[in-house]
C-alpha cells in the first residue's frame, strides 16, 4: 500500500468542509468510481452517508499526495466526469 501525504490546500479544505482526513485513504482504497483528470491526476469517489466525497490526487512511484478534497451532490458527480453515479 502507498504511503498517503496530503498538500497544505488538501488539509484546509477537507477542515473547511467537514471532511475527515480518514476518509481520504476510503476513498483511494475502496473508490465507488476513479477518472483521470487535468494535470495527470486522478479523481475518485464514494458516498458516506448522504455524502459523495471526491478526493483529487498525484499518484507517484511509492506515494499518494491528496491535493485536494470535496464534498458534493450527485448532479456535480456528472459534471465532473463521474458515470458510476
């Protein structure tokens, strides 16, 4: 399993937004849905709750750097890119 590393932005965000750092590993791990995205990175998600949690990540030889985290309804799913909603 790669090591997890979040950016300072990813940190602020996922304080601002409610959302536990944990569940950023949940949402790599164990993806409802994963698309690739600008700038070569990944977006994945998967719901809690009522939730949908997006996590957007750099995915490196030994590690993953989450750049930033989301908390969104299913109509922004699909404007993303998500088909799996």
């Amino acid at each position: 399993m790669k090591k997890i590393i979040f950016s300072k932005h990813a940190l602020e965000r996922a304080r601002e937004r409610g959302i536990p750092e944990e569940w950023a590993a949940e949402v790599i791990n164990h993806a409802e849905e994963t698309i690739n995205v600008k700038f070569g990175r990944k977006a994945s998600f998967r719901k809690f709750g009522r939730s949908y949690v997006v996590v957007i990540y750099e995915q490196g030889i030994d590690k993953i750097v989450v750049v930033t985290m989301l908390k969104v309804d299913r109509e922004r799913l699909k404007r993303y890119g998500f088909s799996r909603v």
